[in-house]
C-alpha cells in the first residue's frame, strides 16, 4: 500500500507531501485540484514501466516523446510543470552571463514492506521540447532494478472519467489499450477490458472466479445476464459482447450509461492483475444513488487494494468515514473534520461565489436586493464604487433575522472550506421584536440598518427636501427653497403619506404597511416626485438621499 506521495513542481504544486490511507476520497470543486495527484501517480507508473523495458545503467534517463505518453493526455509536456516553469537561470560570477538550471518534475512514492521496511522511489522529469522530456529514476538505475523485483512493489491503474461506447472494436493489446485509457477513452476499449479478464489465465469461462464475480455483480444491481465476450485470437476481427435482459441478447451498446460505467470500474478492477493501487477519476458519474452506495460498499470491501477515488458524489461522502476523506475545495490536500461541511461546500457554493472570493476575499451578506441596489447608488454617491466592488453580494431573501444569519453563517462556513481567506460583513434590517436580535455597534461583521426597512430612507421627506437643495446647491437657509419643501409636503401628503412617522412610531422603527397608503407603483411615485421638482427648476438632477449617505451607509472599509 502507498503510505505517501511526495511532488515538487508539479502543476499547481511546488512541493507537497500527501499522506494515504487504504481508503481515501477526493473532493472538491470543478478544477480544484482532484485529479492531480491522480495523475501524478499514473505518471509514475508509466515511467516504471518505461523503465522496465529499458537497458540502461548509470545517470541517464529514458527518453518519452509525447506521442507515446499514455499516462494521461496531453497537449505538451511543458503543462506538467508549475507555472509552465522548466528551468531557472543563475548568474556566473564575474560575467554578464547566465547559465541555465534544469527544474525537474518529481514524483516519490512511499510504500512499506511485509517486513515493515520503509521503501521509497522517485521519478524525476527533465524537460526537453514540448514534444520530449527524460524520465530518471531518482536515485539510480541499480536501486530501481532492486525495488522493482520486490513483491511489495507497487503496481498503479489510473481510470479516467467514463466516456462513451464505440460500436465495435477490434483487438487491441495493452500498449493500444493503454493509449486509450491514456487519452481519457476507457469506454473506447471496454469489450478489451472485460476480455482481458477472461483471457489473462487462460482457464475455461466456467473456471474463472473473477469473471463469475463480474456475472454476478451484474445480475445483483442490473437484474440481466452478462455473456463473456466473443473473440478468437487470428480469426476473429471485432471482440463481441452481449448481455441478456429477458431471454434475447443484446449487444452492449444497448445498455445505459450506468450499465457501461459499472462495466467499466469492474473491468478495471479485474482485468489489471498483481495491482496494488487503483485510482478512480469520478466513478459516480451516471450512477443513480443506489447505485452510488452500492458500488462504493464494493470498493470498500475490496481489502486487498488500495483505493484513491475522486468524486463529487454526496452519497460517497455520505458513505465514507470522515478521516478518509481529504478535501481540495481550497485548492490544498487536507484531511477534514465533518462530512456535513464539505457537502455543503460542494452543494451550496455555486461556482460565481467562488470565482468573485478568489478575485477579492470579501462577501457581503444582504437580505434582499433592495438593500444591494441602494447601497450601490450610495456608494456611487460617495465615491466608494471601487470598495462596494470588492465585495462579492449574497442575497439571503428570507423572512426572519434569525434564520437569515444562521443560513449565513452555514454558507460562510462552506465557503471557508473553498477560501480560507475569505472576509465576511451581514447587513440585516433594524428590528425590535421580543425574538429578533441587534448586534452591538462595535461587531466587526454583523451590521444593521438604522430603520426598520430599506425604503423608509426613501419615503421620509426631509430627506428629498435635503437631496433637492444639495443637487441645486441651495443654502437651507434660503428663503427661497421653500417652493421645493411645499411641492414635497404636498407630494407627500396626496399619495396618503404623512410628513412624519405615525403616532407611537420613529423612522427608525416604522412597519412596512406604510406602502398599502400608496395607491400607485411604488418606482411611479419616485418618478413623479421627481418631475415635480423638475418643474419648478428643469436643469435639477435629484440625487436620492445623497444627504442621508454620508451617515446611514454602511462602513466597508473597516472590513477591506
């Protein structure tokens, strides 16, 4: 079993060690990260198996071209390098000149023995053209020909997510069956998978317990019979395979999706024998739940290898013990303290919260949009456009405080486990119920308004009286302004709305039924209001609230 793995300049990864148990998970989000260490582990088995084949001794190195690269695919080598970085340069002491120093890829397994002897062995990639590198073993070719001949060797096979069918498909041997799993075709080279599995000991059908398990599995949680496949080496030019779903064979092609992604990890499974580590790319892809859980208690049953599985399934998570499961949603390999988080953070934690966060590390929590749309008019108002767009705005649209800062805190929580570095600000409205709550004035991350809705900054007439004289650059102490105080009270006074709050009430804690005095849309009587101040002087631009800004917006920059 790998105990660890160790790579140095590998893609997103400078140098990393990774701890391994009998039994792991992978999660995380899209392009977080998961595959990698998949990929670096085929990497390493493909080069020991370039390494087998080779004659040398000494310090070179065995040359990959990469049209011969099964490991993975790829479009040139230099993407396996971090920040596509393949050698640095050094200055020569008393010269203008650089000389250059080759960065190499490293991949070092660790494995312990029977005997419980720590054993290790490292794969080094030295890059030659975007078409060409050299693959080294790291501490020579005499301990490779030691380590290798060991029993407790390991022995690697990398499954890529599934892919489709083809309809037929010739006999391939494993260098081409290889180069289709190498180019993320594992579906393209099925039928020569499950035929691998009957063929590779040459005992009668009848005889072979690894294709009656694959039988039977089939039978349990698809309810049809699996015939072996049809080909005679020399004669034959396509491998035939069928199943039978009620006494009439169909070719399998006809089967699901589901049906072919099972077939697939069980031939995978069976067909690779002497296998010590078997690496799954989302295996639950096109499984149905049941599904989901069925063939993960598979694997897990399957004591005598070792499984590295990435997943995004929530019944995988579900379904495996908590210290068996390392997360990448934060762009690391961690170990994680509680499956409900990591579900939450892959379920809840769309990919525009992840994005905007890794731009700027700031998330400003509102209750509705109303609250986002004057606090940007505001901010524009202020010249604080710049600070409201650093933060990333989440509508929480629920209907009480304390249900919307617990669903709040959940997905902040969710979100930490993607960016740790995130900053969070909540803004909810004033309330005064006996259940409801108000954060000091000094909490650094829980805000709220001075009034009991958004709009009452809006339907309160001194404030209009205060916009208007400071778009028009009035004194207040003209007396002239007044024409524009009486257009307002009168405004005001037509639409049922009183110049000031209700008998027992502020306008801090005013309710919302104010609006059902309002006869018309709500967006209409700011309209007409401003035309009526237009009329009295037409070159006026209404600045809403400006006045009331300066005291009522909230401070952002304390969080930035």
């Amino acid at each position: 079993m790998i105990q660890k793995v160790r790579l140095k300049n590998f893609k997103r990864i400078e140098d990393e060690t990774f701890n391994l148990t009998d039994f792991d998970l992978l999660v995380g989000a899209n392009n977080s990260g998961k595959s990698t260490l998949l990929q670096a582990l085929a990497i390493w088995q493909y080069c020991i198996e370039q390494f087998r084949r080779a004659k040398r001794s000494g310090s070179n190195g065995v040359q990959i071209v990469l049209p011969n690269f099964t490991a993975l695919p790829l479009p040139e080598f230099l993407l396996l390098w971090k920040d596509k970085t393949e050698r640095r340069y050094t200055k020569i002491d008393g010269t203008k000149k650089q000389k250059p120093e080759y960065i190499l890829v490293e991949i070092e397994i660790f494995w312990r023995t029977e005997d419980n002897i720590d054993r290790s062995l490292s794969v080094q990639l030295r890059y030659q053209s975007p078409q060409s590198v050299y693959a080294i073993p790291a501490t020579g070719w005499a301990d490779f020909r030691a380590l290798e001949k060991s029993v407790d060797f390991p022995r690697i096979v990398y499954v890529p997510p599934f892919s489709g069918l083809e309809p037929s498909e010739i006999w391939y041997d494993d260098a081409n069956v290889r180069k289709n799993v190498g180019k993320a075709q594992p579906g393209s080279v099925l039928r020569n998978l499950l035929f691998r599995v009957i063929d590779k000991s040459g005992a009668p059908v009848k005889d072979n317990s690894d294709w009656k398990e694959i039988v039977d599995k089939i039978n349990e949680w698809f309810g049809v019979k699996l015939n072996p496949p049809q080909y005679e080496k020399g004669e034959s030019i396509d491998i035939e395979l069928s199943y039978r779903p009620n006494g009439k064979d169909y070719d399998i092609i006809s089967g699901g999706s589901g049906f072919h992604q099972i077939l697939t990890l069980m031939a995978f499974l069976y067909g690779y024998p002497g296998i010590t580590t078997i690496l799954f790319d989302e295996p639950d892809a096109h499984l149905h739940v049941n599904l989901q859980r069925k063939i993960l208690n598979y694997f897990k049953q399957q004591k005598k290898i070792q499984f590295l599985i990435a997943t995004h399934a929530e019944e995988f998570i579900k379904g495996t013990e908590v210290n068996s499961i390392i997360s990448m949603l934060s762009g690391q390999l961690k170990r994680v303290q509680s499956t409900e988080t990591v579900i939450k953070a892959m379920s809840e934690v769309d990919n525009r919260v992840i994005i905007r966060t890794e731009q700027s590390p700031y998330i400003l929590y509102l209750e509705g949009e109303d609250d986002e749309r004057l606090l940007l008019a505001w901010a524009a108002n202020l010249g604080k456009t710049e600070v409201f767009n650093k933060f990333c705005v989440y509508i929480l649209g629920g209907v009480t405080k304390i249900d919307m800062k617990r669903r709040a805190d959940a997905h902040f929580d969710a979100l930490k486990q993607i960016n740790p570095k995130v900053h969070r600000v909540m803004l909810f409205d004033y309330d005064n119920d006996e259940t409801a709550f108000n954060p000091a004035l000094d909490n650094p991350v829980l805000k709220e308004w001075k009034r009991k809705n958004i709009e009452n900054y809006l339907l309160v007439p001194i404030a209009w009286e205060n916009a208007v004289l400071d778009a028009l650059n009035i004194n207040q102490l003209d007396l002239f302004n007044n024409k524009y105080g009486e257009i307002i009270a009168d405004f005001f006074s037509e639409q049922g709305i009183s110049s000031s709050p209700p008998k027992g009430f502020t306008w801090t804690n005013v309710k919302a039924n104010i609006f059902q005095a309002v006869n018309s849309d709500y967006v209409e009587i700011i309209k007409r209001l401003a035309h009526a101040c237009a009329r009295t002087e037409r070159t006026m631009v209404l600045k809403l609230c400006k006045a009331q800004a300066t005291t009522m917006t909230v401070s952002l920059n304390s969080v930035l």
